[in-house]
C-alpha cells in the first residue's frame, strides 16, 4: 500500500494532498489519522501543513503500514516547511540580525549546513513566537510555552522534537544575556524503535528482479559494504581499491573516514558496470555526468521491492541495517561491525542483537520445555504400565 504526497492549497492555506488508487483498506486507516480530511473540491484525503508537518504525517502513515512515496518532484516542496512558515514570522531588524549572527556562530561551531539550516528555523519560529518581548527578559518558562506550543500544533515526532531542543539551547549558549538556563532543558527521550532487517534470501530476490546493471550495482553495494545512501552518492571511484578489495569511505557521517570490505562477488558486476556505463569520476552518475540522485534510488528501490513482492517498507538504510544484521549473525565481533559501520559509540552498533537470529533461534520456549518433559514423562510410565500388565 503506497500513497504519494502532492503540495494542496484548499481554503487558501497550504496542505498535504494524499494521492492513491483507490484501496478500501487504505482509506479506512486514512480516515482515522486525526487532522486528516476529505475534499469533494479536490477528490483527496489532504491535512492541513499548520496542523501536521508532513514528517509526523509520514511517520502515522507509516505506523499504520501504508508506505509514502515522496519521490515526486513535487515533495522537493514539502521539505521546506520553513519556506511556509517564514511567511507567518514577524522579526525586526534587529531580531533578523541577532539570528543572523546566531547562525555565523553555528557555522563556527562546525556543525553541517543541514543542522544549521534546521537550527536557524527552530530558533527564528521561537524568536517570532516572542513577539516584542525583549530578548534579555526571555526565560525557561518561555521555552516551555514555545514548545508546548510546536509540538501540540504541529505533531512534531520525537527526533524533530529534539532537534527543537537543542536548537534552543545552542542560542541559549549564544546568547547569554537572556536568562535561559540551558541545563534545565531536557530532551524528551528517544524513540527505541528495531530497524526493519531483510532476510538473505530476500535481499537475493531483490537483487535479482532488479535487471537494470546501474541499479542492481547500487544496490549490491549498499547491502555488501552496509554503507548509508549519502556515501553512495558521494563516492569517488579513486576510492575503490580492487587489488585489495577495500573501499574508502571519505568524511562521512561525524566527519569521519573509514575503509569497508569490497565483496568478492562485487567485483565482476562492478566491472560490466563499468565497462557499460564507463562513469568519469563518480562511482555513480547521472546521464548529465554529475552527482546521481539519492530520490532516484530511493525510486528504483521501490520498485525492485514491489517486483520480488517483499512487503516491508524498505529503504535504503534497511539495507545497511541488514548488512550489520547479517554479519552479527555470521558470527562477526560486534567491534568489528562498529568499525565497518563508522560508529563513535558501540551502544549504537549493539542495536543489532536484538534482530539477529543467531542466538534467539537457539532459546527454547517453556512451553517447548514443559511439553517436551510432560511428554518423555507420560512414555515412561507407558512402559511402567505395560511392564506391570505383562
């Protein structure tokens, strides 16, 4: 079950339209998604962007088991929600250059230009939010109210929620003339939900239905070296060291460099890649020569996983996940697939043992136990009973 999300303006505000062929299964869990509503106007479920950001929809639709397809060109649109927002702030001059300046300290900071991007939009929302109270006289009680606020109106999920937080108490550390104590202000905890994880046999399936020679190399590589969607794209084919089998991995997440095992199965469909598409500098590229499109793997992904009728919703990073699933269960030491990985903290590679199979296979139920027992039990005293008759 797919549903595709389309930018809407219905009653002059901005909305989430919901496009799907028609599914009696799919509607009825629509119709239960509060916020969510039917136009006769436009013959769609849509919710309105000031009731529900399109990243906590995308996260209901997806508890529910409906996949959401934002690959359309339309969704670029979507991903800007500050873009829609900004038209409902009010700032000053020097309101505007004081989160102009928050954002130079940022960059000092040498955070990424996402999480700048994502920080400057939290804080400017909280600034507008003040109105003209004066930024010195800001407290803790006024974060508090702001992100009641946010998260009650816009659903934030837990992640945004965090993100929120801290964006907060980066300008509470910038600016030290308000009265916002940043130590009081805590995150909510995170969510500590399982990564979904294929199977062998059914990344196998995958990679067969998949007969385009680009594509299935994408995503023989992704599964065979576990590495994340942004490296792909970002990967250099200086990078790949055939003769030794290892690839390097160039200032990745955390600005971090690390080498990964090349699969020996790898190398021939690498080769006819190459010698078929002969890419000039990046492993992949689009037709123009440039950096390829994470949306377009995501897209090809999609339709791979409709072809070998694999139900879960898969992305990219499903197959890193069960690239770790994998080798844990192949009985690879857990520090080892945290260096593989690129991980600072093994805490975040330790996730993988409650998906591995391995072990948990070997665990009997009691109620396995019991019946077993009761059984040997009750055929021993059979032949107690039938030595007696004799």
């Amino acid at each position: 079950m797919k549903i595709v999300f389309a930018p809407l303006k219905h009653k002059g505000e901005p909305c989430i339209g919901l496009r799907f062929k028609f599914n009696a299964k799919i509607k009825e869990k629509i119709k239960s998604i509060k916020y969510v509503h039917w136009s006769n106007t436009h013959r769609m479920y849509y919710a309105f962007t000031s009731d529900i950001s399109w990243q906590a929809l995308e996260e209901e639709l997806t508890s529910i088991e409906i996949s959401v397809d934002l690959s359309d060109f339309n969704a670029k649109m979507l991903k800007q929600p500050a873009k829609r927002t900004a038209r409902n702030r009010v700032l000053s001059e020097v309101q505007k250059e004081l989160i102009s300046s928050y954002v130079s300290y940022l960059r000092g900071l040498r955070l990424s230009e996402n999480t700048v991007l994502i920080y400057f939009h939290f804080t400017a929302d909280f600034i507008s939010f003040m109105r003209d109270k004066p930024l010195e006289s800001i407290d803790n009680r006024d974060v508090r109210l702001f992100i009641e606020n946010q998260v009650k109106h816009k659903r934030y999920s837990i992640s945004t929620h965090r993100q929120m937080v801290s964006a907060l108490k980066h300008f509470g550390v910038f600016y030290p003339t308000c009265k916002i104590d940043t130590e009081a202000i805590s995150r909510p905890f995170s969510s500590k939900k399982l990564p979904i994880v294929l199977s062998k046999e059914e990344v196998i399936d995958l990679l067969r239905v998949t007969k385009n020679l680009k594509h299935r190399t994408v995503l023989a590589l992704l599964y065979s070296a576990g590495l994340r969607i942004g490296e792909v794209i970002d990967l250099e084919l200086g990078n790949f060291d055939l003769d030794r089998r290892k690839l390097f991995i160039k200032n990745a997440k955390g600005r971090k460099d690390r080498y990964v095992i090349l699969a020996e199965s790898f190398l021939p469909l690498f080769n006819n890649y190459y010698m078929s598409y002969t890419p000039r500098h990046f492993f992949v590229e689009n037709p123009n020569g440039g950096k390829y499109s994470a949306t377009s793997i995501r897209k090809f992904l999609k339709r791979s996983c409709t072809l070998a009728r694999i139900s879960k919703h898969v992305t990219p990073h499903t197959l890193r996940h069960s690239y770790a699933t994998h080798l844990l269960e192949n009985g690879t030491d857990l520090r080892y697939i945290q260096v593989l990985l690129g991980h600072s903290k093994p805490e975040t590679t330790m996730i993988y043992t409650h998906v591995a199979q391995r072990d948990l296979q070997a665990i009997q139920s009691p109620l396995d136990t019991a019946l077993l027992h009761i059984s040997r039990r009750d055929k021993e005293e059979q032949k107690v009973l039938l030595s007696g008759n004799i």
